[in-house]
C-alpha cells in the first residue's frame, strides 16, 4: 500500500511490516522490513532486517545488517 512505483521490492522474499513507506526508486531485496518505517527514494536494502520505526535516507546501501528499532541510516550511508 506504502509502495511507490517505481520502487523495486521483490514480493516472493520480502516481508514488509504495517504503514512502512518506500518511496520511488527504493530496491528491496531478501529483507524483513519492521512496522511504520521510511524507506526514501534510491535507497537500497539487501538481505536485511530493520526493526520498527526505522529511517532510511536517500541513497544509503545496506547489505546483510540488522538494525534496531527507530534507527536512522543517513543520507548516502
């Protein structure tokens, strides 16, 4: 519901949590996405997993992490 076009989250291996919002551009791979968390636009998340409330900016590339509740992945992290 949250998802924009044309954000890429692959269905078949993605859980996406309760009022999470990925907005244009995102890539959503192998992940576990925790409730009422942002993912902003060319935003990529690979075999991850993020806890509730999470933020994720603008270009930030995460690869194989788990990150904790109401964390805040920076801008081009």
């Amino acid at each position: 519901e949250g998802v924009d076009s044309p954000s890429n989250v692959t269905k078949k291996d993605c859980l996406l949590g309760d009022n999470v919002i990925v907005a244009p551009g995102a890539v959503i791979k192998e992940s576990v996405i925790g409730a009422n968390c942002r993912i902003d636009g060319a935003a990529r998340i690979i075999r991850c997993v993020l806890m509730e409330g999470v933020v994720v900016e603008k270009r930030a590339e995460l690869t194989g992490c788990v990150i904790g509740r109401r964390a805040q992945i920076g801008r081009g992290s």
